[in-house]
C-alpha cells in the first residue's frame, strides 16, 4: 500500500527538514511526501530541494491558507491512502508509515496518538494527546481525533470532499466528523505515538484562537449533527485539553 503524506509550508525553513528528514527516515517503502507551498519567500524550498529525494514532490504557488493548502494535495495525491503532517512537526519514530499501512488492511480510516512538544531537538512533552477509540456520540461528548495522526484511504476522500474554508482553524475538525461521524467507513485506532507536534501553530496560538476554534466546532456539530445552540461537548472539549497538560519535570 501506497501511503501519501501532504505537508503544506509557507516560510517553514526552520523546522521543514525536520519534518522531511523524518518522513524519509520511515522503513515503509511505498510512500510519497507532497509538499504544498504557499510561495514562499525564505529558504523553505531550497531546503526542500537540497534532498534530492524522488519520493518528494512540490507545488509552490500562492494559497488562500492551510486548509486550501491541504485540498490540493487531495487533489494531488497518488497514494492508496493519504494523511498530513505539518511542516513543523514529525513522525514518532520510523516505523509509524508501517503500522498505518498494516491497519489500513481492514480499516478506512486509521488514527493514533500525539505528543505536543517544545521543539524537535529536546522534543520535550508538554501535552499528551490520546485518541483513543472512536464511539457513536463521541463527538457529541467533546472528543476528537489528533488530526496530524488521521489517514484515510482514497475512496473517503471522494466521498468526504475537501476541507471547508468557512472553518478559519477548525476545518480538520469538521472534516474528521464528517468522515467518521456521517458514514459508516471500517475506523481503527493505533495505541501509539504517531506524530510531534510542536506547539506554536495556528491551533495553539493563545487563548483567543482556542475559543474561535471552539465556537466553530460548535457550528460544525449544529450543522452536520443537528445539535442544539450549546451543548455539552462546548465544554468538555476544554476539560479534555486540560487532561493533556504534562507537569514539566515529570
């Protein structure tokens, strides 16, 4: 099985080569990286291109922001299955491509854990994020998958569509419950580490970000799950990050 991963970057030359150095690092061998940039202006496609690997393929050109970044690469892929990982985080180790291919076997979509982390050299934890299995109201209930560890095979693209851009942080978000809770797709979760993300992007921007974010989950549930104004996964959503929250030193 082919695996296809997207990676969308604008201005990303300081931590791109981490993300390439350990998507080429995966003992998978049927695999593609996608990189989707945004015209970049810096270094990032020159480091890019300084590896020289036929497994990575760009397009650079002005976009309307990542997610229009990422239904490119929807566009794009030539794999099986296809997952995305942002230009400023990593896999977990090398074997992660080899345990999703293997899960994919009898599953549509496959998801795993997240380590959210300071930066890719100390890769020191702040923040365990742990899928864990995915029920009928889940959603309903505040939970979500991490999105940098969801793949799903080609035929859930077609049928899911692409990200909506009425979503300003929150589009993964929406376009993960529309692919699990909307369908009946075969659903797998890895109990293990699939990514570092490293905390600073649009998600973990601050507490403003977090309660837009929050608002649009909640219109995203309204509409696709008819739900009322406000509803219980409004706040749990909150105490679920606050679950995450590693005390430094330990």
């Amino acid at each position: 099985m082919k695996i296809s991963v997207v990676t969308a970057s604008y201005n990303s030359e300081a931590t791109i080569g981490f993300t390439i150095e350990s998507f080429l690092a995966q003992t998978h061998p049927e695999k593609e990286m996608l990189v989707i940039d945004g015209a970049s202006s810096d270094e990032t496609l020159k480091i890019v291109d300084s590896f020289g690997s036929g497994a990575i393929r760009v397009v650079s050109e002005r976009d309307r922001g990542v997610y229009d970044a990422m239904n490119k690469g929807f566009h794009l892929f030539q794999g099986d299955a296809v997952g995305f990982l942002n230009s400023d985080d990593t896999f977990h180790d090398a074997g992660v491509l080899s345990e999703i291919a293997a899960a994919m076997k009898d599953a549509d979509i496959v998801y795993g854990d997240l380590n959210m982390v300071t930066d890719h050299i100390t890769k020191r934890v702040l923040r365990s994020w742990r899928g864990g299995q995915f029920r009928r109201y889940s959603f309903q209930l505040g939970w979500v998958p991490p999105h940098p560890t969801f793949y799903v095979r080609k035929e859930v693209v077609h049928k899911v569509g692409d990200y909506d851009l009425s979503y300003t942080t929150t589009a993964d978000y929406d376009y993960m419950l529309r692919a699990l809770a909307l369908n009946n797709f075969r659903v797998r979760y890895i109990p293990r580490v699939i990514a570092d993300f490293q905390i600073g992007g649009i998600s973990t921007s601050g507490w403003r970000v977090s309660a837009r974010g929050n608002l649009e989950c909640l219109r995203s549930r309204r509409v696709h799950l008819k739900g009322p104004m406000v509803d219980a996964a409004f706040f749990l959503r909150f105490l679920r990050r606050i679950t995450q929250v590693r005390i430094l030193g330990f």
